[in-house]
C-alpha cells in the first residue's frame, strides 16, 4: 500500500503495465484501474522514468494552477516498475513551503543563539567572577578602605594564586604608605608642611640647604622671656624643660589658632609671622598673654617675665645646615627690631610692643593702649598694648594713660609722679621719671628707652 495523502500538491497515479501506463485513483495504487488511455506528451517522461527508475522534475504550466513544478516518482516492486506518481507543486506552495522551512531554520538558529549565549553568559559570570571580586577589593584599596581579609575564591589553583598574590600585594602597599605616614608625621612637627608650601616644595624630601623665600609685609610676632637665663643656672634640667613645655604649648596654640606660622623656638619664646595681616599677629599675641596668666612663671624660685613685639615688615625665611642637618632660620631689618620691642617689653614688664606703622594697618579699634615712646631720634613712635596684661593692671594704665603720654618734657616729671602713685608696679614710668633727673644731653634724646 502507497499511501500518497501526505503529499503536499495535486497527486495523480499512473499504472504500469508492460510498458504501458494508464491513469489509476489518486487514493492508492492498490484501487481498481481507471480506463485506460495513453499520454503522448508524458509518454517520453513516463518510459524514461520506467527505463532510469528514478525520479524527474520539470516547469510547467497549468491553466488552473499557474507556473507549477512537476515531479514524477516511480514506485518500484522487486526493482520493477509498478507505477509512477506525478505531484504537480503550485510555485506558490513551493515559496510557502520554503518559507516555512526557512522560518523553522531561523527560529531553530535563534533558540541556539540564545542557548549559547545563556552558556557562555554563565560560563563568564563563573570564570571572570574571581577577577571581578579582585577588581572591587583593589577599588575599595585605592579609596583608603583596608582589606581585613583577602577575595575568597575557591575555584581553581592559578585564581587561588592570583587572589592571595593581591592580597599580600595590599598588605605590602598598605604597610608602605603606614610608614610614609608616620615618617610624614614624626617630621611635621620639626618643619611643618605650612613652612614647606613656602618654598614652592611639595614635601620635605625636596628641600635642601640654601632654598630661601621672602615674605613680603609680614606681621612678625616675637614672644620670649629675658631673664630665663639666670633662673636656668638655679633650676634643675627636668623643672626647666616642664617650665619650657608647658610655655611653648601655650604660646603655639595661641599663634596657630589665630592663623599664624611659627618659624622657629627659641630659648622659652617663639617667632612667628602672619601674612600681611597684623589684627590676627595682635589677636595672637593678646591670646597669648592671657594664656600664659594660666601657668606658672615661676622656675627655680625665679619669676620669669615675657615680652613681646609686633612689626610689620618684609621677612626673609631660609634653610641653613647641610644636607644631613637642617634648619629654618629668618632674618630681616624689622624682625631686629620686633626682638628689641620684645626685649624692651620684658626687661619693664610690660603689654604687646608695637610700632606706628603696625598700628596704623590695624583695622581693630583697641581702647587699652598708650604711646610708649620714640626711637630713632623721636621718629618712630612706640605703643603698646595692655589688652592681654592682668585685669587689675589693665585698669591701672587706663586711669593713668593721660599722665603717662604727657607731651611737654617740662611736666613730665609730675606727670610720671601722678602715674607712680596710683601704680607703683608701673616699671617704665619708673625708668621714665629717673631720665628727668638726668643732664640735659639726656633728656634732649626724649622718651627712649632703647639708649
């Protein structure tokens, strides 16, 4: 039995006998023969076909299908021919036919695609995923975000390398920059990174001996005391190291939270400058003296009296020693002169010493100060500042501040007697009174204490 209902186009069945082919029922080749009658346009096709056994295919055209393509098959029995079949395949069905065909090959290709790429997907996903925890460890590294512990990873020997190689890698790195760091601060203290910027370095490895810089219009701050050096021949190392300490921490906070620079220390003091600024230099220094009102002056049984000047002036900052030992030093015409206010104020104990062109650039309005005196023969005028002196003190100058400016030399002498008998501690108006005894050549150099 042939069945021939699957095949897809107009079927017809002929029959074979003896050379000799009759159209049969299109159902199967096992029905009844329909009447016989020949085909002399198919009779070659169908005697080649018979001759060959094999099949044939042709273009032909039908008045009710149109351009078809016609395939005759033979059906063979014991390698004889028992009958042909012809299916006649509209063009429209063979398009349609290979179009489906085509779509089911896509869709099998996409449905492919898609499993490949799922694969390889995961498959990346597992083997970049080592890598991947190492990239986001090495991101949090760079950022400052320690690693405690390394990527873990237990799949594969080499990634298992390659993870704990980077996790020492950090370690090394990490233990590297800790050093840096306490090298960084176990140096800041000796030269502040403040004094590096001045000289244009980036850190201290590029400083070197001779590098030098001016600070132009620079308050200059100087704090010391003058007697210390008596009282240090009395007092013993470890009473006169906590005497220094306990000063220094005061006077630098003081500069520092002001906004100042301490350039260097010297023997209990400090110098200092603030950039062309000389209300916080003067701020500074007032803070300063109340701070040191908090501590005790007293070493060795000595007291020991601070002064303190303020000059405004150019200030030239360099690097001396040589390339093993290093140090910064300054020097100027007007810091010279700040030490002789800073000397001046603690040899009579008084307030803040200041010059007049540093009180002119000041924009503070300040009540307690006084004209203290001259230099340079009468030129240069003196002042200072009695804010930051004891509360007690500060009242006493401020009642006998007419007295103490008295212009006229001639009533100098009363003026000075008025001011010692309401303050007796009053060292400079002291000092003041003894100059009106001298001789003549001697008060024509007026009030000036630095002969």
């Amino acid at each position: 039995m042939y069945n021939t209902e699957n095949i897809v186009g107009k079927v017809s069945v002929f029959g074979c006998s003896e050379v000799s082919f009759y159209s049969m029922d299109a159902g199967s080749l096992s029905c009844a023969a329909s009447v016989v009658y020949g085909y002399p346009t198919e009779k070659a096709v169908l005697q080649e076909i018979a001759e060959k056994k094999t099949a044939v295919k042709s273009s032909e055209k039908f008045y009710d299908l149109g351009s078809c393509l016609t395939v005759y098959y033979p059906v063979l029995q014991d390698q004889n021919i028992v009958g042909i079949i012809r299916v006649i395949y509209p063009e429209t069905n063979v398009t349609n036919e290979i179009m489906q065909e085509l779509v089911h090959i896509i869709q099998n290709v996409f449905v492919f695609l898609l499993v490949m790429i799922g694969f390889l997907t995961i498959v990346c996903f597992l083997l970049l995923r080592p890598l991947n925890k190492i990239k986001h460890a090495l991101s949090d590294f760079s950022v400052g975000i320690d690693l405690d512990e390394p990527p873990k990873e237990g799949n594969g020997t080499e990634m298992r390398e390659i993870t704990n190689l980077f996790y020492h890698m950090t370690i090394n790195i990490r233990e590297h920059l800790q050093h840096i760091d306490q090298l960084e601060r176990a140096y800041e203290p000796y030269i502040p990174q403040s004094l590096i910027s001045l000289f244009e370095k980036k850190d201290i490895r590029e400083i070197s001996p001779a590098d030098e810089t001016v600070m132009m219009d620079a308050a200059i701050l100087i704090i010391d005391a003058q007697d210390f050096a008596e009282a240090v021949s009395k007092a013993g190392t470890q009473e006169m190291f906590q005497f220094v300490n306990s000063v220094l921490q005061e006077l630098t906070a003081s500069v520092e939270n002001t906004g100042g620079t301490v350039i260097q220390f010297t023997d209990t003091g400090l110098i200092a400058f603030f950039e062309n600024n000389p209300d916080q230099a003067l701020q500074a220094a007032i803070t300063a003296q109340k701070a040191l009102q908090t501590i005790s002056l007293t070493m060795a049984g000595e007291n020991i009296s601070f002064g303190t000047g303020i000059v405004c002036g150019d200030l030239h900052i360099g690097i001396i020693g040589d390339e093993e030992r290093m140090e910064i030093r300054a020097v100027s015409p007007e810091m010279t002169f700040a030490q002789s206010l800073q000397k001046i104020s603690s040899i009579y104990h008084l307030g803040i010493l200041i010059d007049g062109d540093t009180l002119e650039r000041l924009d503070l309005t300040m009540e307690n100060i006084r004209l203290f005196g001259y230099v340079d023969d009468a030129e240069k005028q003196i002042y200072e500042v009695f804010e930051g002196q004891k509360s007690d003190i500060v009242m006493l100058k401020s009642i006998t501040k007419a007295d103490f400016e008295a212009g006229d030399y001639s009533l100098a002498k009363d003026c000075f007697i008025r001011v010692l008998r309401k303050n007796k501690d009053d060292l400079a108006a002291g000092r003041y009174l003894v100059l009106c005894g001298e001789p003549a050549e001697v008060k024509e150099k007026g009030r000036n204490l630095f002969e």
